[in-house]
C-alpha cells in the first residue's frame, strides 16, 4: 500500500507542475510534511524503497547496465532538484506496466 502513495504522490506531480515547483525546493522532513499534509500517507522509508527500485530497474533492466559510478541514469539528474529529477527521469519514464511491476515487487 506504501508504494501506491508514492506512485499517487508521483502522479500527482508529473501532472501539476504548480505542486511539483511548490515541492522540489523544500528539505525532506519539510517535503513529507506537505505531503503527508496533502492527504498521502507517505514516510522516509516508503521514497527510499520505491526510488531506489526505480533506479535498479531503469539501470538494471531497461538500460542493461551495472550499477556503478558510469551508470547512464546518473548524468540525467544533473541541474535537477531531487524530487523533479524522480519524477521526470524516474517515475515519468516508466510505463503503465513497469509501475505495476514496481508496486508488485
């Protein structure tokens, strides 16, 4: 159920660039404050376990690569905040069937 509030949070930014530009700035603890205050039921955990799944899947399985200092991912986040670069690079690239195999696992 964790992994869904997430996605829900990530959904909800790649679709409001308003709440996306509100967000990206702030710290973490002031992050999940606002969004806990935003109705979705998210803790530290919860982003560390579904980015962390994101990245191994994009490295790992789309782009065939090992995960190391040289991963392609990694030049991608450049000139990003945090949050933006999770939702456009990561959450935003995946298809329908990758998120449901994410929340799945």
């Amino acid at each position: 159920m964790a992994k869904e509030h997430v996605f829900d949070f990530f959904a909800a930014c790649a679709q409001d660039e308003t709440l996306l530009a509100k967000l990206e700035h702030f710290s973490l603890p002031e992050l999940l404050f606002h969004v806990r205050n935003q109705g979705f039921d998210i803790v530290q955990q919860d982003l560390v376990d579904v980015i962390g799944a994101m990245e191994v899947h994009i490295i790992m399985e789309r782009e065939g690569e090992q995960i190391d200092a040289f991963s392609s991912l990694w030049p991608r986040m450049y000139g990003q905040t945090r949050l933006r670069y999770v939702v456009s690079e990561l959450y935003g690239t995946l298809s329908t069937d990758e998120r449901q195999t994410l929340l799945g696992a």
